[in-house]
C-alpha cells in the first residue's frame, strides 16, 4: 500500500466519522424534548373595572367605541368613529359589518344588559336611538352600526347619570391622541 492510498483511506475514516457524529447529533436533536419555552404572554388588558354610584356620571372618556359600515359609503364607519372621539369617546375598531345587517341609518349595540355606556352612544345619534343587546360582539367596547342614511350626529350630553350602581369596563390609556375640538 503507498502512501497516497493510506492518506485516502484516512481521509474517508475521518470523513465518515464526521458524517456518523453529524448523523448521531441530529438523530438526538430531532426527537429531544423542547426546551422550557415561555409561557406565551397574555394580551394586556384594555380596560379597568369602575364601580359607579348610583348618580354618579360615566363620561364619554370612559366608553371606548368600535364603529361599523352596513352601507355601501366608503370611509362612513371611520368618520363617524372621528366624530365620536372629537366628542371625548375612546376609539376601538372600525370595519364593514356583517353582510346580512340591514341598518339604514344608525344601531348601537352592547353585549351589557341596560349599558350606561351604550346609552349615552346612542344618545350621539339622536334621542329616538335605542340601545340593542347582542350577544354578538364585533369590536371592542360598544358596538355602533351605521348605515347610508346616517349624516351626522345629534346635539348630546358628553356624560350621563346613572340610575343604579354599575360596574364598568374603563378604557385604560390609549394610542388616541387627547379629544379633538369638534368643528
């Protein structure tokens, strides 16, 4: 045997070797328990629980309103949702609502049985707006639908008194930039 076919066949003894240590480590890594990983972070909560007094006021700052489009006029739901907020409410989502909604000119909804919050919303749309329970939630805080035959909102209160004790669900601090004047 000469020395080129020693250094050959010690190369590929290396070679193998590698290639059996590579095998060995991968075969392990591929069937090992995964490590501890961290318990996947829960969301951060958007609002605080307030009790209100009988009596006591909820303010539009303390309503977060997620408005939504059942009509067939671009940027509706957003522009009402820029109104709200120049009125002091706390914006949440906007979006198209539901396609078997048939609203035509303004619905509120809440999940909250005789919501404080929810009616003092409706009352931005107008005396006659009546606050409906859903079970259905489609954005956070109260739910506002509009439709092709709202224009604009009503002269309102920006706060309202609340018959009996209540508990609330407070909008924490927002991305919201501080009420814009309404002009």
């Amino acid at each position: 045997m000469g020395r080129r076919a020693i250094t050959t066949a010690v190369t590929m003894l290396a070679l193998i070797g590698i290639l059996v240590l590579g095998a060995v480590w991968g075969w392990r890594s591929l069937f090992a328990e995964l490590p501890e990983s961290p318990t996947a972070a829960e969301p951060a909560p958007t609002c605080a629980t307030e009790t209100l007094a009988a009596g006591q006021r909820v303010r539009a700052r303390q309503v977060r309103v997620s408005v939504f489009n059942a009509g067939t006029r671009s940027g509706l739901a957003g522009d009402t949702l820029d109104r709200l907020r120049r009125r002091g409410f706390t914006a949440g989502d906007t979006g198209n609502a539901p396609s078997d909604l048939d609203v035509r000119r303004v619905q509120v909804w809440s999940t909250v049985e005789d919501d404080p919050r929810a009616q003092l919303v409706a009352r931005q749309f107008g005396k006659k707006t009546r606050v409906r329970f859903s079970d259905e939630d489609l954005g956070p805080g109260v739910d506002v639908i509009v439709g092709d035959r709202f224009d604009r909102l009503s002269k309102a209160p920006r706060s309202l008194r609340v018959r009996e004790a209540r508990e609330i669900c407070v909008p924490l601090a927002s991305n919201d930039a501080d009420v814009i004047p309404e002009g």
